[in-house]
C-alpha cells in the first residue's frame, strides 16, 4: 500500500502519467472501501439507479455535499439528497461511508473496482492518511524520504478534525454495517412515500403558471411573437398625451410622459383580474393603460411611450382573453387534479399529521423544565394530548418511536369512541382543514396544518374561546385564522347564502345557525375583536367528523380548491358586473388562500414555498428567498421521513461515532496505529487567525442587572430597550475560554432560524465572535464534527431541529431582512470561519453598461509576536555598501514600490522606476533611489527585512490552506502587489504598507482565472526609534503588533 503510494507520487512530480493507486485489502482504507462499495451495489441503491437510467461506471460521489453524478442517456447529471429523485432516501450508508474514505471537502469519490481489486486516485490515499500531496519534486523527495524511514505512514492525530479516531475505528465500521441494514430496511417505504407525496406537489393546479401560458399563447395569436409574460406590464395612468410625431406614434396612440402608473401589473397578473366594464367602452382602456416592457419607475426616465411600449393595444388582448374561458380550464384542471390524486392527498395529509403529533411530544418531552415554564400555555403538549390526537388513526402504532409503512397511510379508519373529532366552527362558520379534537373533562385540541407547533392545546372549551377572540384582536393572527376558512365565507351576504355554501362546501358534515348569517367572516372577526358580538365562539357539538377524519378533510380541500377558485377568477359571464370580491389582487392572493390546502403536501416536497403564518405565536420565517425556503422544506420533508418510517427514530440505538472501547482497526503493512499525541510535521504559521476564544473584555458591564428584568426568547436572547434612544439591544450570556459565564451584547439582525448570533464588541458595535446555540440551550463558539447518523437522531423540538452550517451568504440580506439573490454564489468559493469577525459590504456596480451586485467580506488575521526570519534578516549586498535583505532586493524588480516622505506639513510620494532591460540594473537603479529618500542606513536596513512579498505570505497560506479561506481546489493567482513606504523625517518612524490585489483559480476545472473574485490583502508594518532595544547597533525596532486585513469581493452573476 504504501509503495504503491509512493510510486505514485514520483510519477506525479516527475509529470508522468500518475494511474491508479491498488489499495491492499487487509488496509484500513481498503476494508473501508470494501464497505463502500457494498452500499454502493445495494440491492436499494442499485435498483434505483436503474430506475434512473443512471451509468454505474461513471458514477461520482461528492461526500461533503452529498452530490452524485453521473451520465444519464449519454448526459451528465447531478442529484442532490435533497432533490426529488429519492437519492437522499437511498444514500444514507453509502454517503456515511464515503465521508469516512473521503474526509477533505470539495473531494469527489470514484473509485474503480475490477473483481476484489479496488483502485482509486493518489489523491484520496493521501487525504485518507492525512498526508499532503507534494507539488514538486523538493517536497516528493522529503516525504518519500520520512515515509520509508518510518516504512509507514504518519499516525493520524487523535483530534484530526477530518478524521476523528472513533469515526475509523473497527467498531466504527462494525456499527455502520448494521445501521446501513436497519437503514436499508426501511429506505424503500420512505423513497415510495415520497414519490407519493411530490407527485401529489407536482400535479397540484397552479393558477399563475397557468395564467403565464395562457398570456402567451394569446400574443402569440395576435403578434406573432414569442415573449415571456412576465416581462410586460398592463400599466394604468390618469392622464394621456397625444404623441406629437410618427417617429413617437404608440399602439394606443397615447403616450405618457414624466408619469407614474397608478396600478402595474405583469400580464399574467392582468389577465387574472380580468378586465371592468369600464374597459370594455370604446376607446378608454387604450386612452388609460398601455403594454409595456417596463413597470413602475420610469417616469423621470422618459415616462412612457414608444420607447418602450409592447406594439400592441391593450384592448386587442381584452377581447381576446374574452373569446376563452380560463376559469373553465382551471375548473377542468382542479377536477382532473382530485380525479387522479385523492387518495394519494389523502395518505399524504395522513402522513404529515402523524408526523407532526410526534415531533411535538418529542419536542415537549426534551423541553427542561425552566424552558417549558416560558411557553404559552397552549403550546405545553403532553402525551395525553398525544394520545388524543392520535384516536384519529386508531389503526397505526401510538408508539412515537414505531416505524411505519405507506401501506398503513393509506388505510381508512373511523376515530375510536374516545376521541370527538370536530371541524373547528366559529359562530357557524366551519374551517376547511383546522381540527378540534374534545377529551372527556372538556380538554381541547385543535391541529392547524402548517402551523408552528401544529397542536395547541387547551383544558377547556372557554380557554379555547379565549384564544380565538385573542387572535381577531391582532391583525396579522385574525389573518392567519381566516385563511384556514373558504374565501366564500368572507364577505357579508344575503340570508340564506352561507347555508347553501357550507352545503356545497362540505356536504358530509354537519351544520347549524348558518342558514340566518348576513355577516360574513371579516365583520364577525371584527365584532368579536370589539367584544360587540356576545355568546360562546365555538359551540361544542357543532361540525363533528364521522368516519376517517382525513377523508373527511380530503373532501373539504377539494371543494375549497374548487370554490375559493371560482371566487378569485373572474369568469368572463361576469366580466361585466364587478364581483363583490373585486378588490383582491387574484394573482397574489390565490396561492395565499390556497396555502392552507396546498401546504401539507407541496411545502414537504420543496416544490413552492406558499405564505405561512403562525397562530398564537411570534412569526418566524423559514428562510428569505425561495432557494431558502425549499432548502427548508426539503429538510422538513427528510425530518417527516425519518420519524414515520426509521427503525432508530428513537435515537436510542447506540451512535456508531461515539469513541470505541475496543482497539482501532488492526495496521496492515504500511500503516501506523493511532497514537494519544503527535507534534506536526509542518512548521506551523506565524501568523494565526484571530485568538478570540478570551473575549471577556467585551463582556457588558454590569450585565446582569441589564438583563435582570428583560425579555427572553426560547433560544435565551434577551432583549432590553434603551430608556434614552427607545432602540432595542441583544444579550446573550456566553462562557469563553476563561470559563466564566458573563453577559454579551450580539448584532440585532440576528435570525432564529439560524441558530448562530455575533457577540459585539459595545463601543463600536464590530462583530468579536460567531456563537451557535447548542442543544442544551447554551452558546458555544464554532462547530464541531458531526455525532450521530442523520436516519438515527431523534426528532428535534420546534426551534431546536438541525440547522444548516452557517455560511458567508448567509449576513448578505436587504434593508428588509431577505436574503441577496445570488449571494450563495460566495459560498461556492469561501469557506465559512468562525474563528475571525467578519464585516461585510454590497454595492452596485457597473460591468458593460449592466448594473450589478458587488459583494464584499473583510476580516483581519491578528498577529501579536511578529517575528523576522533568519532568511529575511539585512546582511551584505551586491547593489550597495549599505545592508539589505536579499528578499527585498529581488522584489525591487519584481513589483511596484514607492516612498512617501513626510516632514512636518509636506508630503511627497516618488515611484521607484527604472529604464534598464536588465534585471539587476533595474534594481540597482530603484535602490539607488530609494537611498536617497531615506537617508539612514539603519533604518533602510530594517525596512528590507519586512518590505518584500514575504509579508504577505500569512495570507497567502491562510486562504490556500484546505481548513481556511478558500475552498478545495480553488488557488490564488494573478498578483498585483504595491508596496508603500512611508517615512516620517521629523519623528523618525517608518511604515511599510502592502496592498495585494489577486484572483483566484480551480485548476482542475481548467478555470486559471475567474474573473468576478477580486482578493485584496493588506498589511501594515510599523517601525520605530526606540532606546530600549538590546541591539546597540541597530536602533529601530518593528511593532510586534501586524495584523493582516483580507477583502473578499465578488460581483453577482
């Protein structure tokens, strides 16, 4: 193995074809293989390659993402474990193990297997020992020359962060082969539930995208064109101006110059809101809007005119869109959707309602005591109310821990006698999907789909009362309720009305009081909100469900869809008398109203993310941008699947990572076992990242009587009001490496969702360290290596689910909080480090007339002991009597260099330049320069020893470093560097500034240059005069104190 290994090597450095590394069997990367390949050809795994039409032999696995690719039908394609393909429900061992041979990110695995031969690149051998690969052949010989002394590779360190001892141990492997076999056990039902589920998701009618076709289907009809819909606007304005030439002349024949458009609306948009009976008048839809290519904004840019208009006239599309019925299509579509898929809705809302029954028991069951006093009182779920919720599928296991089958999702069954399931009715109105479910002693239960936590509970039927007249109280809460009820019921009516839409609406259940109702929803929310409408909100035998609750709740979405449809849309036998709903916006509102219905399936498929809201509680977004929230869902989704369908969902089946009893796997020849300490073979950099694990300078003074009386969130955030500015600050209380809790002011714009906050220092509110909040509801610095399988972990309480590693985009955010699009882009290339405070920039900038964003991330690599080298130190030179360092003597020609003199008021900055060809008359000639700017022998001497490349050299090796700034694989490349002198005449003092512009490269993808990074270092190097010195011959000294600053920029594709 390891001769195979070095042989490799020397084929490298020497540029000869390198091949394949034949790995020994009896090694540990070998038995290690062994296992990967196994789970590799799993019968689950295998078979749903073919399922995919996937080329085994070009398969290629990237163990830090979890991304395999590979050729599908002759084109290479990723799948991603959080896709829709099923990959994350077939990957658990396999990516496991891949992760163990493979540990450094930006790797990808692909190793080839010939009988028992396994063969695999240099490369991982080397990641796998912990070895580097040498890049030349100085660094070959001196690694050839260790290995075969020591005829073994190095031990491996047992707190190696990429290769923790206990993750390779024997009973490592020993425990992942039966995990993989429980896993496998149990993949194949959570692949068939998802399949269901996103199929469901995918074939759910979608309005806007229908509107979107049918918008350009009809300019297609009258122009000709093929367009995008989404890039013309249906613009309205006030007033009109006649062109007042041909070369100006419009569809309409109007233009509007210097005006705003009061109402501007994508097309699909327009079409959905239909168009008045205003409009149809002869001439004035054409006089009041126009099609145009730009919406809001341009009326100091030219206004609007020919310029740009879409050539055609506004009422040519109205009675085209006229001449169809796109309420019938949709109608035709929704009905098609619910032939096909009602039981597949059925098992999937099934689904989600055990899930979410069990995540909350567990979730109450890992609360401790002094958190779960902090909660509202609804939201204290007890394994009685778990119990009672769970009378609703009396066939399942009421086990949380039990695995299930889609078998047993989708079978019916009516609520046993010890549960009353109810439709949640307020004063008569009846919601379509919220559950109540009523315990014996007048205990209630209600089950809010979508909702965070899904279950409140109540001890009475009046405390339930109380609650909902809480929520009519609070706009954004009333919204949220009223969303969960038929946009039918909104709005006043004739009597008579609501009886016959709850008829319609839900025929299998019961009704009452309806028939009477004149006031809609929205009046009686307000009257209730008023405490103007007296009597019980919610009377306790109204609505209750016979049978199987989710067929119940199946039939009810599927009249909603259908209604709620049909109010939103305006068909055109209505196009001329105004809808008494005619005041929404369709296009907006639709998919909000339909959130309620859509949620269960579509939100746990990462298809759509759908407006949510939070009943009772502070609302909390998932994520800023739709990336986020799908990434979100998708989470959520594997969070579902790992509770209804694992054999571990206990947690309680030992970790296969915890650290092993037994003796690590036995060395086969060429490898060296584990041992307790081991000194580094590489010189470790003199320059290191910022210690900030000491940070209690920055603690709050007096904080906790700041905190004493202040508001704490459940993450243990407390939030405290200026008496003076009215502005809000945040604490945390943080232990640091002193070991004394103390008090700690944290940036404002934090999320909770993320799970991580920046401790500040007070004064100038800078950033001083990242924290994560840790499971046991305390702040810890950094993150360290995962524990437990992701199919073992026991389901996490609200709040407290795994949350993704922070990254560098995640701080890029507008002045409303959401997520910069495009800012992920950062990510591909920088590497996310706790241990340096990071500030942050974004501006616009402009790149062949095309304004886009620029991003920036600068830190600082302190450096508090700095030191020179004997290889850096003055001595004797070629070019002059005076003492140099031969470093800076060599970069004199190299880069640009200039000294800045200062005396007293006057400044003057002299280039050192050169005309001569030859190099070493170049340097002589700029040495000769520099001599007589600043004088003193002794003080050009110390600046030599500091003035050179060098000195940016602890930059350089923190951003190649794999641990560190850049990405694998990614190098920097294409240095402009300028070098500062600044001298002082009058104190004496000098400084040497660098500014190092580079760009980075991925020489692997035959990317040598990319061109939107921009890396920008810098350094200052002080020296000054000093009578303390024990150098009596060399009087200036050189700060100890050198931090280096690193800028980060990228513009935004």
């Amino acid at each position: 193995m390891l001769a195979a290994y070095l042989a490799a090597v020397q084929r490298k450095v020497l540029k000869q074809k390198v091949g394949l590394v034949t790995v020994s069997p009896q090694s540990a990367l070998g038995q290690w293989l062994k296992h990967y390949r196994n789970q590799l050809e799993h019968p689950v795994v295998s078979g749903w390659m073919r399922e995919q039409n996937i080329d085994t032999a070009s398969v290629s696995i990237n163990p830090a993402t979890g991304a395999l690719s590979a050729e599908v039908e002759g084109v290479r394609k990723t799948f991603l474990p959080r896709d829709n393909s099923g990959w994350g429900q077939v990957s658990g061992p396999l990516l496991a193990a891949a992760k163990v041979v493979s540990p450094v990110p930006g790797s990808s695995l692909q190793p080839t297997f010939d009988g028992e031969t396994l063969q695999v690149k240099v490369k991982l051998v080397a990641d796998f020992y912990g070895e580097y690969l040498p890049k030349n052949v100085t660094e070959a010989r001196a690694q050839i020359r260790r290995l075969e002394h020591n005829k073994a590779f190095d031990p491996i360190a047992p707190n190696d962060p990429l290769r923790p001892a206990a993750s390779r141990s024997a009973q490592a492997l020993g425990v992942h082969k039966q995990h993989a076999a429980q896993y496998y056990a149990s993949a194949p039902q959570a692949l068939a539930f998802k399949r269901l589920a996103v199929d469901v998701a995918n074939n759910l009618p979608n309005t806007r995208a229908q509107a979107k076709l049918w918008a350009e289907t009809l300019i297609f009809q009258l122009t000709g064109k093929q367009v995008d819909a989404d890039t013309i606007y249906l613009n309205r304005f006030k007033t009109a101006n006649t062109p007042l030439s041909a070369e100006t002349a419009t569809a309409t024949g109007w233009e509007h110059p210097g005006e705003e458009p009061y109402s501007s609306l994508r097309l699909p948009d327009a079409l959905l809101e239909n168009f008045s009976e205003h409009d149809g008048v002869p001439g004035s839809l054409d006089q009041e809007a126009g099609l145009y290519l730009a919406g809001p904004g341009q009326s100091a840019k030219g206004g609007y005119g020919a310029h740009n208009q879409f050539p055609l006239a506004p009422c040519a599309l109205m009675h085209a869109s006229w001449k169809t019925d796109f309420q019938a299509g949709m109608t035709q579509k929704i009905d098609n959707f619910w032939s096909a898929h009602t039981g597949d809705y059925e098992t999937a809302i099934r689904g989600e309602f055990v899930y979410q029954a069990r995540k909350q028991l567990k979730a109450a069951q890992a609360w401790p005591p002094a958190e779960r006093a902090l909660q509202a009182p609804e939201h204290r779920f007890t394994r009685e109310d778990y119990r009672l919720v769970m009378g609703a599928v009396p066939n399942l296991p009421s086990d949380e821990n039990a695995p299930l089958s889609v078998e047993q999702l989708k079978a019916k069954a009516t609520a046993n006698g010890r549960v009353q399931a109810h439709a949640l009715n307020i004063h008569g109105f009846m919601s379509s999907d919220i559950l109540r479910f009523s315990a014996d002693g007048g205990r209630q239960v209600l089950y809010i789909p979508g909702a965070q936590p899904a279950f409140l509970r109540f001890d009475s039927l009046e405390k339930l009362n109380q609650w909902v007249t809480e929520q009519t109280r609070d706009p954004k809460k009333r919204e949220a309720l009223v969303a969960h009820f038929p946009l039918i019921y909104r709005q006043d009516h004739a009597a008579g009305f609501a009886e016959k839409a709850a008829t319609t609406l839900m025929p299998i259940l019961w009704f009452s009081h309806v028939g009477d109702k004149k006031e809609g929803l929205d009046t009686i929310f307000e009257k209730m909100a008023t405490g103007t409408l007296k009597g019980p909100t919610i009377n306790d035998g109204h609505s209750p469900i016979e049978g199987d609750v989710f067929s119940t709740l199946t039939t009810a979405a599927k009249e909603r869809m259908t209604g709620d449809a049909d109010v939103m849309i305006k068909s055109n036998s209505e196009v001329n008398r105004d809808t008494w709903l005619n005041d929404i916006t369709v296009a907006a509102s639709l998919l909000a109203r339909l959130a309620p219905i859509a949620a269960p399936v579509a939100a746990l498929a990462a298809v759509t993310g759908l407006a949510e809201g939070v009943l009772g509680t502070e609302k909390a977004l998932s994520g800023d941008t739709e990336a986020e929230r799908n990434d979100g869902a998708s989470k959520a989704f594997d969070g579902l699947l790992n509770v209804l369908f694992s054999v571990g969902a206990s947690g309680s089946v030992e970790d296969p990572f915890l650290p092993p009893e037994d003796q690590p796997i036995v060395p086969a020849p060429g490898e060296a076992p584990v041992v307790e300490s081991l000194q580094p073979r590489v010189p470790v950099n003199r320059l290191q990242p910022s210690q900030a694990g000491n940070i209690s300078e920055h603690a709050a003074a007096n904080g906790e009587q700041l905190i004493e009386n202040a508001t704490r969130n459940a993450k243990g955030i407390y939030q405290v009001k200026d008496q003076v500015s009215g502005l809000d600050h945040w604490f945390i209380r943080y232990t640091d490496t002193t070991g004394v809790g103390r008090v700690y002011e944290v940036r404002g714009d934090f999320k909770l969702s993320h799970d991580y906050v920046q401790i500040i220092n007070r004064e100038t509110g800078k950033p001083v360290m990242t924290v994560h909040a840790t499971a046991d509801g305390e702040w810890a610095r950094g993150l360290g290596p995962g524990g437990k399988w992701p199919w073992n972990k026991p389901s996490a309480p609200p709040g407290k689910e795994a949350k993704p590693l922070p990254k560098v985009s995640d701080a890029f955010v507008d002045l409303e909080g959401r997520k910069l699009e495009g800012a992920e882009q950062i990510d591909e290339y920088l590497q996310m480090d706790d241990n340096v405070a990071y500030e942050y920039s974004i501006r616009n900038v402009e790149d062949n007339g095309v304004i886009k964003s620029k991003i920036g991330i600068s830190w600082d690599l302190a450096e508090n002991d700095f030191q020179i080298y004997a290889s850096e130190a003055a001595g004797p030179s070629d070019f002059s009597s005076s003492e140099y360092s031969e470093q800076f003597t060599k970069d004199l020609a190299r880069f640009n260099y200039s000294v800045v003199v200062k005396n007293g008021l006057t400044e003057t900055r002299t280039v050192l330049t050169s005309t001569a060809q030859d190099g070493l008359e170049n340097t002589a000639e700029k040495l000769r320069q520099f001599e007589a700017l600043i004088p003193n022998p002794k003080l050009r001497a110390r600046i030599s020893e500091v003035a050179h490349q060098g000195s940016l050299a602890p930059s350089t090796k923190y951003l190649n470093d794999e641990a560190t700034g850049l990405h694998s694989g990614f190098y920097l490349g294409g240095k402009d560097t300028e070098i500062i002198i600044e001298y002082d005449a009058v104190t004496r003092q000098a400084k040497v500034n660098f500014v190092g512009k580079s760009t980075i490269s991925q020489p692997e993808t035959e990317r040598y240059k990319i061109p939107e990074v921009e890396i920008i270092t810098k350094r200052t190097l002080t020296i000054t005069e000093s009578n303390e010195t024990q150098d009596a011959a060399n009087v200036y000294v050189i700060d100890k104190k050198a931090p280096s600053n690193i800028e980060f920029t990228l513009v935004l594709k």
